[in-house]
C-alpha cells in the first residue's frame, strides 16, 4: 500500500517555483506587479484544494450511533469541489449520499465532510463516487448504501469540446440498495429528490 502523504511532504515552496516557470512557458513576466505574488498565492490555494491528501476520511467514523432505525437515511444537495485529475481544472457539483442501516447511524455533518475529505485531493468523478459509497459500507456496515455524484466539469466547459451546462452524474449502488429491485427503485426515487 502506497504511504500517505502528510502535511510536512506539502511543497509549497516547490509549488510556487513551478508556478512561476509556468508563467515564464506561457510568455509573461513573474516580476510583473500583477504576477509577481501569484505563485505563492496558487501554492497555498493547492494547499486547500488538496487538502484530502492529509485527511483519513474513516477519522469521520470514530463516533457513531447505535440507534434501532431501519429507514433510509438521505442526505441530498451536499456541495462540493474537487480538481480533475487529467488537467488539474475544477470539477463541481452536488453529491446525494443515501444509506440503510443495520443497528448504527452516524451525523449528517460527517456524512458531508467524507464527500470533502475525497473530493479534496486529484479525482475523477466515477472514482470519488465510489470512495465515498465503498467508505460508508465498511464504516457504518449498513445493509445498503447509493451515492450520487451531479457535477460540472471546467475541463469540459472552458476548453477542449467547450460544452457549458453540461452535468456528468455518477452513481455507485452497495449491499441491499444494488442487489434489491424495490429498495434499489426506492433510494434512486429519494436521491433524485
């Protein structure tokens, strides 16, 4: 398994002087008083942007609940950003996050910063859906869970094909919610809103 990266590897340093090489390889001055800042500004946005590298998103299953609940628990609209892994441009949207459980319910808010904690790192949307239904099913042990993933995608919008309004829309279906037609019909009825 390949070694997590922590805080301490950030280069930010390295970062901002590739930022300014940057600028040199499309044909502007680093030194110009609108640039001169620029490259320590893009490290420390790369520093939010992927700060998913540093975070465990099973740290936000530590404290959960144990609760004789067996409905579906949704929790749709759940904003988030991420950076395309293939050109390093943001991809945004919304993510739709349903499971069943068995004997344990976690907070709503973790639910949310999971979504962060994966969207915050080089992604793909097909992959990010997957991570976050595939962490949900190991941490919470739930009977089912669907994940949704609706997003925008600037790599496509202002560049390449240059399709503004297009929306790219994942799912990743587990246990009961895949394998069960009525429950399967049920959590894409709740997710769809």
């Amino acid at each position: 398994m390949k070694a997590k990266p922590t805080e301490d590897r950030f280069g930010e340093d390295r970062i901002a002087a590739a930022v300014r090489e940057i600028i040199s390889a499309i044909g502007e001055d680093p030194a110009r008083s609108g640039l001169e800042g620029t490259p320590q500004r893009v490290a420390r946005a790369y520093r939010e942007l992927f700060s998913g590298l540093h975070d465990d998103p099973a740290r936000h299953f530590q404290a959960f609940f144990r609760e004789d609940y067996d409905e579906m628990v949704v929790l749709r609209d759940i904003p988030f950003h991420s950076m395309c892994e293939h050109h390093l441009l943001p991809f945004m949207g919304k993510a739709h996050v349903a499971y069943l459980p068995k004997d344990r319910v976690i907070g709503i808010s973790k639910l949310a910063r999971v979504v962060d904690a994966f969207a915050h790192r080089p992604q793909v949307q097909e992959r990010l859906t997957s991570q976050i239904a595939d962490i949900i099913m190991e941490k919470l042990k739930p009977r089912g869970v669907a994940v949704v993933i609706e997003a925008q995608h600037t790599c496509m919008i202002i560049r390449g094909v240059k399709k503004p309004g297009s929306v790219m829309i994942t799912s990743a279906l587990r246990g009961i919610c895949k394998t069960n037609p009525s429950t399967r019909s049920e959590v894409m009825t709740l997710l769809r809103g």
